[in-house]
C-alpha cells in the first residue's frame, strides 16, 4: 500500500484518460514495463498495462454482499475480484486522509502549496509504511510488497484501446469464472 506514482494539479474535472497521457508523456513520468499492468476503473481504457473491468457489468463490492446477488457470468465475476483488489487504492486514500486532516478539508491555499501539500503527505505515507513495522491506523490491512521493475526495461507508450488487451481479459475472466464454478 504504497503510492508508486503522484501526479498532482489537476482539476478534480479533468477526464482520466487525459491526466493518465500527460503523466506517461511527461519526462519523468509514469512509467509501465510491458507486460505489467495496473488496475485501473472504468474511466480508463482497457489498453496495455492497464486492466479495466468491464464496463455496464455490476461493479460495486456491495452488489455482491448476500449470497443470492452472486456473479452470474465471467464478466461480473472478474469485475468482482477486480473491485475488491482495486479496494486496496480507496483504502489507501482513506488512510491518507484519515492520517492527515490538512486532506479532509477545503484548503484555502495557492495551488502550488495544495500540490506540495499532497505530495508530501504521501511522501511521509511512504515512509511510515517503510520505516514502522505496525501502523495502529493499519492493524487491519494486508499489503503485498511491490516489486520495481528491473533496469532496461522496455516501457508501455500507448494508453489506447487494446483488442489483445481486451481478449487477455476475456480469457482470464473466464478462467477465473470457471474455477470459481468448479468449486461451488
């Protein structure tokens, strides 16, 4: 639970589509080794490097609270374990604001005071993350260390709508589905 990259400045208006190209364009920007991937919600592509669930599919974690609202196919059983793995991002956001009330309020500061101010906020995120090994906000939350992508990397340079992307999904959610109905 750790935040790999921070773009801050954008107005709250902005389409993600837009942010996520000026942050993979910038010089020090985003960078995404092929054949990585982040999950990403719908507000994005479903492109290389970047996993969306399906779009117009329930979604939401509360969809599937009771029994009887289980997934009935493979696309809403992928967007299912898709939404709670992606839970870990929200959660993250929570804590940081959670953390840090300068975060939970209107601020009345220049823009570039509000930027440093979240990025520093996350910066110190990070490092209570590396250097305490129990966080009492934390007790409850699981993480999975990341691994950095090695040196010479070739990096993804394109964020738009990916048929392979598209079927690598298709298969993964049926194989997912599957299992899943294998055992119940």
């Amino acid at each position: 639970m750790r935040f790999i990259y921070v773009l801050c400045g954008w107005e709250g208006s902005a389409a993600d589509s837009r942010v996520l190209r000026d942050a993979i364009n910038r010089p020090n920007g985003l960078r995404i080794p092929r054949g990585c991937y982040y999950l990403v919600d719908c507000g994005y592509a479903n492109s290389e490097g970047l996993l969306a669930p399906y779009r117009g599919v329930r979604y939401h974690l509360k969809e599937w609270e009771t029994r009887q609202n289980s997934p009935q196919n493979h696309e809403e059983y992928f967007n299912m374990k898709h939404a709670s793995a992606r839970n870990v991002i929200e959660r993250t956001f929570g804590l940081l604001k959670g953390r840090w009330a300068i975060l939970r309020s209107p601020a009345f500061y220049s823009i570039k005071i509000q930027n440093r101010i979240i990025m520093t906020c996350c910066l110190l995120h990070n490092y209570i993350r590396q250097e305490m090994p129990v966080d009492p906000l934390e007790n409850n939350l699981s993480e999975s260390e990341t691994v950095g992508a090695p040196d010479n990397v070739e990096y993804v340079g394109s964020v738009d709508t990916n048929p392979i992307w598209n079927n690598w999904r298709d298969e993964i959610a049926h194989s997912m589905y599957n299992a899943w109905r294998a055992q119940n």
